[in-house]
C-alpha cells in the first residue's frame, strides 16, 4: 500500500473515529473475523462460521459527512459559485501526494449489539484453540446511500467531472445519490470512486486483549465488581496502515 493510502487512512481515522476501509467497495460485514494486512482487513471467518451468535442493529440516524485533507485539495465550478444551474462541471485539484476527498450520504452504522456475550464466547473459543489472539472482530460498519473517494497519488493532480442536478453545482455533495456524476478528464495518478451506491466505507474492529502475565479475561465487559482485566480493545490506527 502506497504513502497516500496510508495519509488517507490515518487522516480518516484522526478526524472521524474510525477505519476508512481499504479498498472503499470491499465487503465488510458485521461478525467477521480476520487480520490486517497491507492496511486491508482481511476475512478469514466470522462469528457465525464460529457458532457464536452475533446479535446486530442498525443505531442512529442518517447522516452526511463530507471531508477533505487539511492541505492539498481545491475544488471549483464552470458555473461559478453564485450560478443556480442543473448542469456543469466540478474541478477537483489535489497539490499533495495524498490529498483526498471523501463525500457519503445517508450513512448510518450497523453495530454489534451483545458484546459481553460475545466477549465470553470468544475467551471460550480462545482457550479451546479455536481462536488466534491476533484475530479481529468487525464490530461496526457505517453504510452508505452513496459514496465518493477521490486520493491523489501524485504531488499534483486533477480530476474534472460533469454533473447533472436540481439545484447549484457549486454546493452539490459529491457523492449525491440523486445527481448524475461522468468523469470528464484526469490528469496525473489518482483512485477514484463516484458516486458508488450501497458501499461500507468506514468501521470499527475489536481484538482480544492478551496481558503480559496470565490469560485474557472478559471481567472488564462484566463489570467493575468483577476486578481488573481486558476484554476486547481496539487496535491502533499504526496497527493497521503498518500491517
């Protein structure tokens, strides 16, 4: 994985809380299980697969997010930023290797819902071998109506799109799911998806948290009255752009 990938990654996570998948369109589930590697997740079972029961729901309500790099990204219109038009072209110009844009719309997070049960069964698979401490859990996925990632892979670049929508182009998200968005020109290296419907394009992941001295333990999930102990953590974000 490239030095761009990884400032998208970092960024992402520093800023919004968690991980942008790698590649955006990869399917990621809540319940599976797997490693990181080259910055991806990689699924090796599930929670399922494993017979623990995973009792998951949706949470929250249906946001926007809408973020770009602290440096390096511009973006302009052929209409200006005044004009009311329906049609027109949007310039998106990245001066950073690195730089990038991410736009979702109506997303909203599907979260794990029995995690102290599951904690209790995933020490239990661990200590009868059948689980490996460096696994990781998928805990949440946040889904997306429709979703644009633009990374500049170059120290500059540009990517020129043609839009088509209600109302003025200056302020249309980029990852509109009612608008209709062609790539008109690149220039220089740069990965992009437009307007991809239906995609997973952040998460969250646990792992069993193994102490220096004597076995995991799931006493934290349980309670305070229980004694110290770990349970499931996170990883860090160097965990996964370093993998």
């Amino acid at each position: 994985m490239g030095s761009p990938v990884k400032t998208y990654q970092s960024e992402m996570h520093h800023n919004l809380g968690f991980y942008a998948t790698w590649l955006p369109g990869e399917a990621i589930n809540v319940g599976d299980v797997g490693v990181l590697k080259g910055g991806r997740f990689r699924c090796l079972s599930s929670l399922r697969e494993l017979g623990i029961r995973a009792v998951t729901a949706q949470t929250g309500t249906l946001v926007d997010v809408q973020y770009t790099s602290t440096r390096g990204t511009s973006i302009s219109t052929s209409a200006g930023v005044n004009a009311v038009v329906g049609s027109g072209q949007i310039t998106i110009d990245f001066s950073d290797a690195g730089a990038f844009l991410f736009h979702a719309m109506q997303m909203r997070p599907t979260r794990l819902e029995n995690r102290a049960e599951v904690s209790d069964d995933i020490l239990h698979a661990y200590e009868i071998r059948k689980w490996e401490k460096e696994w990781l859990l998928i805990e949440a996925v946040h889904i997306a109506k429709s979703t644009t990632v633009v990374i500049s892979e170059d120290s500059k670049a540009r990517l020129v799109l043609s839009a088509e929508a209600k109302g003025p182009i200056a302020s249309l998200p980029l990852a509109d799911p009612n608008a209709s968005f062609s790539v008109v020109s690149t220039q220089g290296r740069l990965f992009h998806t437009i307007g991809a419907r239906e995609l997973r394009p952040l998460y969250s992941c646990l792992r069993l948290d193994d102490p220096l001295l004597g076995r995991p333990t799931v006493l934290a999930v349980r309670g305070p009255n229980q004694g110290p102990g770990v349970v499931l953590s996170r990883p860090t974000i160097d965990e996964l752009i370093d993998s």
